[in-house]
C-alpha cells in the first residue's frame, strides 16, 4: 500500500501541467492517478501548488571546508532546497583542500555533518601526479572526476595535461566512471592586456571559440581510444556541436551539458564593467546561443547545470 498520495490540481508532466494524484510508496513515485482517483492511504492535498519532480544539479561549487565564507553546505543545501532542487553534485574546488586525495575528501564528508539539507554527491579531482589517488577515492564513493585543462582559477587545483587523463582514463573505463573536463586549450596571449580591460568585448576576445574547439576536439579523440566515459561540463562554443554530434553518431560514451547563462545572457547585451556576467568560457554572441539552444533542444547537448560557484565580494 502506498505510503502517501499527493493531490494537486498542477501536477508537472511530461505533457504539461495537469490535476492528478501522485502516489508515493518507500520514498518513491509509484504513480500517477488521475485527479478524482480513491486511493486508501493519506492523501496530501496541495490544492493549486505546483507539484514537481525535485530537481538535480550536477555542477556547483559549495567550498566548504576552507572557503565556507564563500558559501558552504548549510547555506546551499537550504537555498537549493527553497529553489526545488533535491540533489547537488559537488565539485572537487574550490573548497580547501581539494578532493584530489582520499585525506582529502575525509575532511570534506566531516565537514557535511548536521548541515545537509539535500540528497549531496561528490566529484573527485585529477591534477597532476595523483593518479594513485583515484582508486582510493573511487572506493570512497566519488561519482567521478573532474580535470581542467586550463588554469582553474585556484592555484591548488592545476590543470591536467593529456599525459595525465591518459594515465587515469584506463582506469576510470574500467569502472564505468566519467571523466568531466573543463575545455580551454589556453594559449599565452597579451595582446587584450592592452586594451580596455573593463570591455566585455575584449574579454570576450580573450577566450576565443577555437580553445574550447581545440579542447573538445581532444576528449573525443581520448574518449574514442580509451571507451571512458567523457563529460564535456559548460560547453559555451556553438563551434564545438557539429564534432559533439558525429562523436554520438559514433555512440561514444560522450555527453555534454552547457549553462543556463550561455543560454540566456548574450555578449551584445552585457555593458561593460559588469564583473556579474564574467565567467570562463564566456557568455558569447546571440547567434552562438541561439545554436546551443538548437542543440540542447536535439539532444545534441543533454542538459543544463548551473556551475554555481559563488566568492565573497572583492
């Protein structure tokens, strides 16, 4: 017998909105009724509410333990909570230390206690020269593992080089694991210094198409020699589609998910010295985002994650 039924008149379906009556049996969806079904259980009347699936967020940076003042498990497990999202993944930065050993990750499962408020998975990291970690955190439960190929932003979590995913990828083919790759293949380039360094234009010009491109390129290659699962995360370069989409052809263990503000926001529109828009890849032109939409909308790219990652003022 069903433990509850919960009774709205905007149940959130497949179709659309709609009343229905939503059994739950051991903590799970069993069915949905229509809305004047008799079911012998509690019933939950949300009257007109809306009643929806709780979300899941793959991609944020919570940054507890070292950076709590950033923002930590308390805060953005309520926050996420009071949103409808009833599942974070966490990102291996920018907390202090970061998860790139099992030590590591001990102090941060300790730091969780008492202060969650969501269902919370952990990524592992991979930086240079810790492979020998990754068993050991895989064994701790990591969902998988995140590699930058740029510089993060965080001087103690480096970027991978192609040497060190192919040491690890093996390894994470074996377990079924993906791999979740920052692309930017970074060149040094001084020339936007200078200029105008409150220009959205120019930082825009700073991180071009062809560093994503060049880096996506590169893990599909990887993703094709070593059959490893390979996460392309906020993927901003409309560019890169075309190659994303034969490798699916191809049925490689590829997937791809971009950000609601690559989706949203668009260069011509962001004034500059508006430091809130700036983030890495860039939001870029509306043509480019209307092609993500595209794609997002084919299947091409399979879904939207936040990336949220927020500092303390500066």
């Amino acid at each position: 017998m069903p433990e509850v039924a919960i009774k709205s008149q905007r149940v959130v379906l497949p179709q659309g909105e709609q009343p229905a009556v939503v059994l739950i049996d051991n903590g799970r969806i069993a069915a949905v009724l229509p809305f004047d079904a008799q079911v012998s259980c509690l019933v939950v009347d949300m009257r007109d509410h809306a009643v929806l699936p709780g979300l899941i967020d793959p991609h944020v940076h919570i940054n507890e333990p070292g950076r709590t003042e950033w923002e930590g498990f308390n805060t953005a497990t309520r926050a996420a909570l009071a949103g409808g999202l009833t599942t974070l993944v966490d990102m291996p930065l920018n907390s202090a230390p970061v998860t790139t050993s099992v030590a590591n990750f001990e102090r941060k499962l300790a730091a969780t206690q008492g202060q969650l408020h969501t269902n919370v998975g952990f990524w592992g990291g991979i930086v240079p020269g810790n492979a020998a970690e990754v068993e050991g955190l895989i064994e701790r439960g990591v969902l998988g593992f995140k590699a930058f190929l740029t510089h993060s932003g965080i001087d103690d979590f480096p970027n991978a080089t192609e040497a060190d995913l192919r040491q690890v990828m093996p390894l994470l083919a074996r377990h079924n694991l993906p791999l979740l790759v920052h692309c930017e293949l970074t060149t040094d380039d001084a020339e936007w210094k200078q200029h105008d360094k409150r220009s959205y234009q120019n930082y825009l010009a700073s991180r071009p198409k062809h560093w994503e491109d060049n880096a996506v390129d590169l893990m599909i290659r990887l993703c094709e020699e070593f059959r490893c699962p390979v996460h392309i995360v906020h993927l901003s370069s409309a560019d890169s589609i075309a190659a994303v989409a034969v490798a699916k052809m191809k049925g490689l263990p590829l997937t791809v998910e971009t950000g609601q503000h690559y989706l949203f926001f668009n260069a011509e529109d962001i004034a500059d010295g508006q430091t809130q828009f700036k983030c890495a890849p860039p939001i870029r032109e509306k043509a480019n985002n209307d092609q993500l939409w595209a794609a997002l909308q084919q299947g091409i790219i399979d879904f939207v994650a936040t990336d949220h990652s927020p500092p303390r003022p500066i």
